[in-house]
C-alpha cells in the first residue's frame, strides 16, 4: 500500500508505537517465509 500512494509512511512510524491506536488492515502474503524462533520474556 505503500508503494501504491494509499498510505504514507509516516502512518507506518505511527502505527508501530506502543500509544497507536491506527489499525493496519493489511497483512503481506506469508508466501516463502518461515517461522525460525519464537522468544518469549
């Protein structure tokens, strides 16, 4: 969405901070990843 203009990148930044309360209704395809580790704290 980034790359087509429909979101800026500030919007990212936002959205990535703890206080956000934007909501990314986009999820990338998972096509070719692979899940190497899970850490928990």
């Amino acid at each position: 969405k980034l790359g087509r203009g429909e979101i800026s990148l500030d919007y990212i930044r936002q959205s990535l901070k703890p206080e956000s309360t934007e909501v990314m209704d986009y999820i990338a395809p998972a096509s070719g990843l692979i899940l190497n580790k899970i850490e928990f704290d």
